[in-house]
C-alpha cells in the first residue's frame, strides 16, 4: 500500500515533521513536534485514530470539585488507568492505546457531560477498543457490561473442533463477539464454569482450553480425583442441543500441549486435497486483476487484525469491503451508511485516505 504523507499535518498538539522508519511492529514511525517545543516519535496510526495528540504534557487537573461523589471517583480511576503507567490497569488501558479526551481532563467537564450514575451503574465504552470521549461512554448496569466485554487475544496456537469436527478457531468466537451489537437480552453469550453448568442446556456450546494439563487438570494425580474430572468433562460436553464446539491448543506458554485424552482420537494435521482440474486453473488464470482499491483496503484490513490480534473480518466484514469498493465513500457518514457509526467514528479517515491513494486522487 503507498504510504501515506502526513508531513505537515497537525494532530491536536503535534505536528508531523517527517517519517523516521518503522518499530518492531512494522509501524510507520513520525517525528513531531508539540506546541510546547518537546519533540517525541509517534505510530503513524495513533496521530490518525487521535490515540496521541500530544508529547504527554497535558497533564489532568486534579481539582476536584466533586468530592464524595460518584463520579469523581470514576474519572478518576479513569485518568489514572490511562495516563499512570504505574496504576495496575494501565497496562489494560493507556497501555493498549486508550485515551482520554482532553476535555474530560478537566472534572467539570466530564460531569456536565456524563451526569452523576443510578445505582449499580459504572463507565462503559461503547466501543470497547475506542477512547474515553462523550460519543464513545455511557453509564451502564453489570448487564450492559457483560455483553460489552473485550474478548482478550491469545497467543496460543489454536485448534478446534464441532460435532461435525470443521476447523473453527477461538479466535473467530473472539471476533464474533467482539464485533456483535445490539443484541437482545435473552439472546446473548453466557460464560460458565463446568460446575455452574449442571442442569442447563444451550443451543450452542463452546467449551474453552479442553487440553492435556488443564483437562484432567495436572493436580488430579490421584483415581477419584480423574474420576470427578471426567464426570465434570461429560456435564459441560453434553449441555449442547444443537452444536458443540471445542477448543485445545498444541502448545502453551512453550510447552507442548494438545487435545484432553477424554476427547476421542483427532488430528491437527492439514488433509491433502487433489490439485484443481487444469480447466479451472486455466479459467482462474483467465481472470482479470483484483481492483486495486480492493487490494489496499485487504492490505489495511489485514494489518488492523494483526495489531489488534483478531479476525479480519472483526475489523471490517467481506461485505462491507466490497459495498466501499463499490460506493467508494468519500465522508464520514457515506462510510457509516455501509458500515456502522463506531467503525466509521473511529476508521473513517484512514478508510478515506486509503481509497484516495488506491485511486490516485
């Protein structure tokens, strides 16, 4: 994909000075310079999405003004887990990229916005990969929250199987629910123990991490031990009405691992199909060239699902990448009509960007 000049471009308090290589991610690296005068290096992709919009010298003020109240105590938590990298959540917050706006700097501005919470109410991100900001926070029920919960990727090498033993990973679950919305109340996605599943039954079950070491567990050294294993095995293997899906890793944290021995016998190896007939390779041969628009919105899709470790199409749906390619949108509200309003909040500029390029406007 040609790469995007953002020489001279202004973001909040920065200013893109020139690209200086790329970080161990393969990021594209830009030299800016704040207002303040401090110069600092910053992702190419942070500057577009508004991750970072200044060398770090906006600094929250901390009168409060609010004493005692709710939601002081939330904003608080909420600058500290963003912007103190020894807070014990920054790592899942400011460290991930997450930011406050600057306006909610300030705690009289956070409250004239968000109000004061109603009972069990605490701070959700509607799009819980998004930043804290008016149009992206709401106050929210343990419910709400539930189903609004970041699938956390794993490193793991994962394999799964479904009673009809197709190849379907965690990662895809992880991305399914993700980028699932508005879903009903009866109609979600609950996460159990083995023994909380006793007596219940599901149209679909997914059983999670079935492996040797955790599946008999490697404390359950002795018969009856195994014994209470393989029954609790049965309970959560027979809770599907409809479909079972399970998954296992062949390797975890750099030990070999594999499918639990109460799994009947599978294999992970890749089967070896015939080579297509020579009449369809001469057919595919015949075929003309992707449409490069195409080509860099899959390149970009691609590289959004490797940093943030899931599915490409939890980014942005096959569907949804042929509707642009065809429509090719050139505002924020063309791109929310074929997408939805939080992916184009969020991806609306670079998308723009992108087809600009593929189309050498």
């Amino acid at each position: 994909m040609k790469l995007i000049d953002r020489t001279g471009q202004v973001f909040g308090k920065l200013t893109a000075l020139e690209q200086v290589g790329h970080d161990a991610l393969k990021k594209v690296l830009w030299r800016c310079k704040c207002e303040c005068g401090n110069e600092t290096i910053v992702p190419s992709g942070s500057l577009a999405t508004g991750n970072t919009t200044s060398c770090g010298c906006i600094v929250p003020n901390l009168k409060h003004g609010g004493w005692k109240k709710s939601s002081y105590n939330t904003w608080r938590a909420m600058i500290r887990r963003c912007t103190v990298p020894t807070d014990k959540d920054y790592p899942r917050y400011g460290g991930r990229g997450v930011s406050v706006c600057t306006k909610w700097l300030e705690y009289a501005n956070f409250v004239a916005d968000m109000g004061e919470p109603v009972g069990d109410e605490t701070l959700d991100r509607i799009d819980t990969y998004g930043n804290y900001e008016p149009s992206n926070c709401r106050w929210a029920g343990v419910q709400t929250q539930n189903r609004n919960i970041r699938i956390r990727a794993s490193n793991d090498t994962s394999t799964a199987i479904s009673n009809s033993w197709n190849g379907v990973d965690g990662r895809t679950f992880g991305s399914w629910l993700v980028t699932s919305a508005d879903i009903a109340e009866t109609d979600g996605v609950e996460v159990l123990t083995f023994h909380a599943a006793k007596g219940r039954e599901w149209s679909y079950v997914i059983v999670a991490g079935m492996e040797k070491g955790l599946l008999p567990h490697r404390s359950a050294r002795t018969g009856a031990a195994r014994s209470e294993e393989a029954r609790l095995a049965y309970v959560a293997l027979t809770r599907a009405a409809d479909e079972l899906v399970v998954t296992w890793t062949d390797q975890r944290n750099t030990k070999s691992s594999g499918p639990s021995p109460f799994l009947p016998s599978v294999t992970t190896s890749v089967p070896v199909v015939d080579a297509p007939p020579e009449e369809l390779r001469r057919i595919a041969r015949q075929r003309p060239n992707k449409d490069p628009l195409e080509v860099a919105l899959e390149e970009w899709r691609q590289q959004k699902a490797r940093i943030g470790r899931m599915e490409p199409n939890g980014i942005l749906t096959s569907t949804q990448m042929r509707n642009i390619v065809r429509d090719k949108p050139s505002t924020e509200d063309a791109i929310a009509e074929l997408t939805d309003i939080i992916f184009a909040r969020r991806y609306a500029a670079e998308i723009i960007e992108t087809i600009n390029s593929a189309l050498g406007r």
